[in-house]
C-alpha cells in the first residue's frame, strides 16, 4: 500500500471553484494541514467560495496559472508541499463545443506543464518525502463515453471514448498523468466522478441553473426528451473520497467516485420544481414545473453515465453517505439563503455566454410539448470536477403571467 503520509502543504489547483473551494473548506476543517490555493480567477472561479477561511494562517491563496511553471515550481518549494489536488480545468461540454482552444490549452497543456513542475520538484526530495508524495488527477466520468440502458456501468478498466472537446481534453490530461507514473515514477492517483452538485455550484449547471430560472420566472430549459441519466454525487461525499484516497490509495491507483444515484434529467428537473413548490412557492400558486421547455438537443450529447464504484470501497471502504434526496432539498436551501452568492457571479462574461448558448435556442421535437407537471419528484446531479457537465439552461423568460417567486425572497438583479 501507500507510504505513510508526512506532515506539508497541499497545494490545490483550481481551488477557488466549486468543487475545489469545498474541498480546501473540508479539509481545513477536518485534516488541518496547511492549504496552498492557485487559481487563476477565470469566470467560474470565485474568491467569496474560501470567504470563511481568508483570514485562517493555514490557508494561502496564490491568484495565477497552472502553466507558469516558474511559479508552481516556486510554491512546491517554499510551502514544502506534499501533495498536488489537480482541479483546475475547463469544464463544461457546451463551452468545449463553442470554444474548445481554451479546453486544450487549460486542460492538455496546464496539466502537462503542472506535471513536469511536480516531477522536477519531487526528483529534488531526499526519499522518505519522495515516497510520500502524490499528485492526485481529479478527472470525470465523461471520459469513458456514452452508456445504453442495459449498459454496465463505468469500471476502472472501462476504454476511454470520449465525446466532446471537453472530455477529450480531460482524458488526454489523464493519460499523461498516467504516463507521468509509468515513465517516470511520478507517484500519481487518478479518480474519475460523476456529476457533482452542492454549494458554490456555478449556475451554469443544470441544478443551480434550473433554481435560478425558476425564480426569475424564466423558463428551465431541457435538452431533448430530458432522458439522459446521470448518477449525481453530492460534493461533500466526492471530499470524503478524495480525502481517502490522498490518505491510503497507492501510487498508480485509479478510482471512479459515484452517488448511487441514477436519475434521467427531467426527472431531477421535477424534484426541483416539487422542492421550489415547497420552499419557494410562486406567487400565483402554479408549479415551476410550468416553466419546464425542451430545447434542441446538444451536438453528441452522451445518453447516460453510471460508475462501479465497487473498487473503491473495496478498497479504502469509501461510500457515498449523502441521499440524493436529502442532499438536493439542502442544496435548494442554500441557493435560496444565498441569492447574493448567486448574483455576484453573474457576470456580463456569463450574461454573454447564456446568450451566445441558449437564448433563443429552438424548441425540442415535436411532441414532448410541456411534460406533465404531476409528477414532481426525482434527484440531482452535476458536475465536477473540477470536471463534469449538465444538460439545461437559458436566459429566455416565460410569459409574465406564469408567475413568478415572492418578492421578498427574490433578491436578484434584474
């Protein structure tokens, strides 16, 4: 097995977003080792996500690239760091569609450049800080491809077969993260999650962005018949998994990280809107469910995912502990205590990108028309990773007479 972990920093890429800023705030709380946070502060990263532990000395938040190598070179050196959480990444399918030169040059090149900084730092440590070193590769489910119904799910020796620019990005980071170990003896650990969801979720996701529309009387926005599955992961359970593996996988290890939890999208749209009914009702007494409208599909958009995650418990004995039901209902409660949370990353940069994706997106196929509002109960899923992806959004508003949340709970920018 692994060797004994020593005493240092971590280091954490990417950990102003949303699942590396839970990470940095779980581990803090639970491990207390020193946290060094680079992140380079683009669209989606957000400094208010570590607000609680600005002023705590074990924490140090460096604003910069993972591709300056001179400086990720400087950092491991100065704060003795003893393991790398890489989440840093571009991660989102439709952005990848729309721009995909920012996926490889974040995804492919960053990692590549974050990898040959560790190695060189790491031939530099006497042995015993040597062998306790990791460099852990937070990667995604989606590398693996699409699934049919009866398909089994996602093993640890399931091929790559990636879809998009997006999870092809992250699967040619993963391989040379893999390469690293193999060449190099770089000791390198590898998981792949499914869709994650929970605080400080950019409302570009399918779930913070169903509770933003839904407010806003806007309309939620479904890709196709909504049927795609996706098992959903709730973020302080992938933390826990993570923190399992730094502690006792073995270098060369991979892992996949499920929920449990597989749920068709418009399923996990419903529960929403059953959830919003509940907490937040409109002020005209109909469903959010309402605003539900399907939308054109996504270009190569994977039907489902599901992961065996039996290696893991088998393993380290890591198991999912969040319901998906109780962790969805808590997640609606913070989005909703949290609106300003929400309208401070509303920046003109995602005004654009909603409108550049989605407003004004044509109408689904024929047919599936506005689902039936009875039936509003599912779960919730979305992505991670620092990687991972969800299947709805847009800017387009519904009618005005649909109803809209009460005024005092509202709170958003117009």
């Amino acid at each position: 097995m692994s060797a004994p972990i020593t005493r240092g920093a971590l280091l954490v890429t990417g950990g102003a977003g949303f699942i590396g800023a839970n990470f940095v705030l779980d581990w803090l709380a639970r491990e207390g080792d020193p946290v060094v946070t680079l992140d380079a502060l683009t669209y989606a990263g957000n400094l208010a996500n570590l607000a609680t532990v600005a002023r705590d000395p074990r924490h140090t938040f460096v604003h910069g690239d993972i591709a300056d190598r001179a400086l990720v070179a400087r950092l491991l050196r100065e704060h003795q760091v003893r393991a790398i959480v890489h989440f840093a990444a571009e991660s989102h399918v439709d952005r990848s569609i729309a721009g995909p030169d920012a996926f490889v040059k974040t995804n492919v090149l960053g990692s590549f450049a974050l990898l040959e900084a560790a190695r060189e730092y790491v031939g530099t440590l006497p042995d015993s800080a040597r062998a306790a070193f990791r460099f852990l590769q937070v990667s995604t489910d989606e590398v693996y491809g699409s699934l049919g119904p009866q398909d089994p799910p996602f093993s640890e020796t399931t091929a790559f077969d990636p879809r998009s620019p997006y999870s092809a990005s992250k699967a040619a980071a993963d391989h040379l993260a893999s390469a690293a170990w193999h060449t190099y003896g770089l000791p390198v650990l590898t998981t792949h999650c499914s869709n994650n969801y929970g605080p400080f979720q950019f409302p570009e996701k399918l779930i913070p962005l169903m509770i933003r529309n839904a407010r806003r009387g806007e309309r939620l926005p479904v890709y196709g018949d909504g049927q795609q599955v996706r098992d959903w992961l709730h973020v302080s359970d992938h933390c826990s998994a993570l923190r399992a593996v730094l502690a006792r996988a073995a270098p060369g290890s991979r892992y996949n990280i499920g929920g449990s939890s597989e749920r068709p999208n418009l399923e996990v749209v419903r529960t929403l809107c059953a959830l919003l009914d509940e907490l937040s009702p409109r002020t005209d007494g109909a469903s959010y469910a309402a605003q539900i409208a399907f939308v054109t599909d996504r270009p190569g958009h994977d039907r489902r995912y599901a992961i065996d995650q039996r290696r893991i418990a088998g393993d380290l004995g890591w198991q999912p502990q969040v319901r998906f039901e109780q962790g969805l209902r808590d997640t609606v409660r913070w989005y909703l205590e949290h609106e300003d949370w929400v309208r401070t990353v509303e920046s003109g940069e995602y005004r654009r990108w909603l409108d550049l994706n989605y407003t004004g997106r044509d109408p689904g196929p024929a047919g599936h028309g506005s689902p039936d509002t009875s039936s509003g109960h599912a779960d919730t899923r979305s992505q991670a990773t620092g990687g991972g992806s969800d299947k709805a959004r847009t800017a387009s508003a519904i009618p005005p007479d649909a109803g809209t949340a009460p005024a005092s709970r509202k709170g958003h920018a117009r």
